[in-house]
C-alpha cells in the first residue's frame, strides 16, 4: 500500500520551514516511515531559531477523484504518532499553516486542525470513517476534534461518517479560506511567510492566550463533560 511513498525532508527558506505529508503520491497513504519520522522532524525543526512559521502540505490525495472511497491505509498513522504531532503542533512556539489539497481523512483531518490556521482547495474534504473512529479520537484528538468544532458538529462528522465539503467546513469556521485547486499550495506558502515575517515572541504569546481561553471558555468545558460522560457509559 505504501510502495513509491518516501518521506520528503523538510524545506527551509526565509524563516519557514516546509514539510511535505509523503511523498510524489501525497498524504493518501503515507508512508509509514514518513509517519513514524513526523515527530522526530517537527522537534528537529523547532529546535531551529531560524524557523519562524512551518507549513504542513499534502493533506488528502488530489487524484482521488469524486465517489472515491479513500484506501483503508490512509487511517493507518499509528494514534500515539498522531498524538504526538498534535500536541507537537499545539505547543509550538511559532505558528503552523495546514495546507488540505484533497481528500482529508481520519487522523489526518486532527492533524489539520491542531495547526493555527488551515486553508484547503474548493474541491477538498473531510472526513473520519466509522472504521478510524477509535485512532482519530484516542488520546487528546478527540477533545481537540471538540475544541475546534463543537460536540454538534464532532458528532456529526464521527457519528455519520460522511465527507464535509471545503465550503461547509468554511461555514463551520474550520477552515480559514478555501482556494480554487491548483492554487491553495502557493496562498498557504504565502499565508505562511507573512506569519514568519511577523513578531515571533507575540506570535508565541498569542498561541498561548488562544489555547488558555479556548481550554477555559464554558461551550468546551461542557462539551469536554459530555464527552467525558460516553465515553465512561460503559457500552460496548
């Protein structure tokens, strides 16, 4: 499943740095070293002080075409990778744009949303199968999957398992703006230099007040109870 798919080093050039989610095929699936390095890559880039803003590319396959069911690979990042990438990407002191080119599918789409702004092509979307439920909402991805869009919608997305359009995930306020395809990677790239010639320290502080309030505003603590509350039902 994973044959032709390489991990893409990480680019840098005037204080951004450019990580590619697999390789010529894209994110859809990736390649399992490339999963298991993402980690590693992300710490190794923040560890760098010439690294002001990151862009994560490649999320979803482009070729796949409408009506396409995506391969049962694609929900294979391991839940302790993706994890760890999440709260990598939370924490970070520089701010991370995700750029979502096609199909955008179960730990994947948490990976998308952990990052401070996320712009996606008109023909983009999102998804989380019945059959990812238990990796993408491990850990802390399924309170963050409520964080950012509300248990309403998080129930709706995991309970149905349908695909969420870029113009409906627009109206959400999941994404911050959608591109005509061919052109989202260049408005990310572009989004993601203009956060990397700002004020880093302020761009640090504000991720810090951002996540502090969102953690404490009353809508998530009651949503994080009530997620709290099913998940100890009981029920198999």
């Amino acid at each position: 499943m994973t044959t032709g798919m390489t991990a893409v080093p990480p680019r840098r050039s005037g204080g951004v740095a450019t990580i590619e989610l697999g390789g010529s095929g894209g994110f859809h699936p990736p390649a399992v070293a490339a999963a298991a390095d993402l980690p590693r890559a992300l710490h190794g880039l923040l560890a760098d002080r010439t690294v002001r803003a990151v862009l994560l590319c490649g999320f979803g396959s482009a070729a796949v075409g409408a009506g396409t069911s995506p391969s049962p690979a694609v929900a294979q990042m391991p839940s302790d990778v993706a994890c760890s990438v999440v709260t990598t990407v939370r924490t970070a002191p520089v701010p991370f744009v995700a750029s979502v080119e096609g199909e955008c599918v179960a730990t994947d789409v948490l990976i998308a949303l952990a990052c401070d702004l996320v712009v996606a092509a008109d023909s983009a979307s999102f998804a989380i199968p019945a059959a990812s439920l238990d990796a993408a909402l491990s850990g802390d991805l399924g309170p963050l999957l409520v964080d950012r869009i509300g248990i309403g919608r998080a129930s709706e997305l995991c309970l149905l398992g349908d695909k969420v359009s870029a113009k409906q995930a627009l109206d959400w306020g999941v994404l911050n703006a959608v591109h005509p395809a061919g052109e989202t990677r260049a408005a990310a790239a572009a989004l993601t230099a203009r956060l990397a010639a700002g004020p880093t320290v302020a761009l640090a502080s504000t991720k810090q007040v951002l996540a502090s309030a969102a953690r404490s505003a009353p809508g998530v603590r009651l949503d994080r109870a009530a997620t709290e509350a099913t998940n100890g039902d009981g029920r198999g």
